[in-house]
C-alpha cells in the first residue's frame, strides 16, 4: 500500500503526499532524543510537532495558501490552498447540516 493510495480526500493530496516527510523527520528527531539525550518524547507533543512542521513546510511552499499556521494547528482539516492562472480556491464547499442539526457559519474573526 503506498502512502498516496491512503489520502482522506482530493482536496488535500497536495498536503497529504508533503505531510510523510514532517511526520518521519519528527519521528526521526525524537528518536535521537532518546538515543543521544536521553529524553523521551511525549506522543502528544510529537503530533503538535509534527503538525508545526507541516504547516510551516506548507506554508513555505504555498505562499498564497488561505490558512495561518496558527489556524492550521487548530484545524488541519480547514486547509486551502490557491491555485491555477484564475487564482481559484481548493477548499472544502459548504455543506447543508443533517437533519434535525442546525449549522452556525462564522469567519473566525475575534475582537
């Protein structure tokens, strides 16, 4: 099985197929850790990390993507990035909530 056979959606391929490298060099960095310093690393942390990387990998690569690094540490799944010549957006369209559910929609402004 490989790596982009097992991405959650199109939407964030582009993210999925950069995310195998902040993951394995994370996991690679708390390894030496362990090895060299003696210090083990929290499974918790290690996600925040490896979260950390990714947003900061992605951002570096796509400049125009909608999403602070902050916003993407709250909520990976929010990702957007710009692309084409139209300067078109990938994310996730609105969706009517299910049944007997009522949906707020808000800009994630705060004052």
């Amino acid at each position: 099985m490989s790596w982009n056979s097992i991405c959650p959606t199109n939407r964030v391929l582009p993210l999925w197929k950069m995310a195998f490298f902040p993951i394995t060099w994370s996991i690679w960095m708390g390894r030496n850790e362990l090895v060299f310093r003696g210090r083990n690393t929290d499974p918790n942390h290690l996600f925040d990390i490896i979260l950390l990387r990714l947003g900061l990998w992605s951002r570096a690569k796509w400049q125009e993507s909608l999403v602070s690094i902050t916003d993407f540490m709250i909520n990976p799944k929010g990702w957007c990035m710009v692309s084409g010549p139209d300067r078109r957006i990938d994310c996730e369209d609105w969706s009517a909530p299910p049944c007997g559910y009522v949906k707020f929609n808000t800009d994630g402004a705060v004052m």
